[in-house]
C-alpha cells in the first residue's frame, strides 16, 4: 500500500514524473503508432526503441520523419535523426523529444522479444 503525506497536485506530478524510478520511467516512453500499424498490429501504442522510424507532430521539429537514434531514459526523452540545434559555437547537439509528441511509423523488428510481444496482442 503506498502512503501519501500530500494529496498537492505539484508534489504527486513530482513522485510521480519526476522521481519515479527507472522501470516506471520506462514503461512512460511510450508513443503511439501510426493508423497503418495500429491496424495492422491492434495495439495503440508502442514502448519507443532506438532504431524505430518516428514522425514528429508537435513543436519545432514538426513534420520532421527520422529514426530514433537515442532513448534517454532519466529525463524521458527521444533523440530523432535529423533533429538536432545549432550552438552558438556551431556545433549541432542532438534536440531530446517527449515520445507522446511524435507517431512511430515503421518499427523496428530486429528483436525476437518484440515481435513475439507483437504478434500475441
């Protein structure tokens, strides 16, 4: 049974997205598929995997497709190819996405795990 010593929305987002730990953060890096693959494999969404084609649909990458090239787990976010900002020095760092603003449209099926995930849902 999990005690709370506050029901204050600030400090429950807090436990909750900020501190949780490491497999609960996993299991919150989840994006949705695209209508071709919720079709095809009759789920809504997908834990995101470097190596999956994504499509970005919020902020200022939009529109942007590329595959992920990174997961940072900590801080819950994606790095995309092609998605990256300048520094005022020049050099281009890649630019970290929350996975519930982009949509995967090609998964990458290299992993038995996976597949064997996809074909029982």
């Amino acid at each position: 049974m999990v005690v709370r010593s506050s029901s204050q929305p600030r400090k429950m987002r807090k436990r909750m997205i900020y501190q949780a730990r490491l497999h609960e953060k996993n299991r919150q890096l989840v994006a949705p598929l695209s209508t071709e693959l919720r079709e095809k494999y009759g789920i809504r969404r997908v834990r995101v995997r470097k190596g999956d084609r994504v499509l970005v649909v919020r902020g200022s990458f939009k529109g942007h497709e590329g595959k992920v090239v990174g997961v940072d787990i900590d801080n819950m976010r994606i790095f995309v190819e092609g998605a990256n900002l300048k520094k005022a020095d020049g050099t281009e760092v890649p630019f970290p996405i929350h996975p519930s603003k982009v949509v995967v449209t090609e998964l990458d099926l290299s992993d038995p795990r996976r597949k064997e995930k996809l074909q029982i849902s």
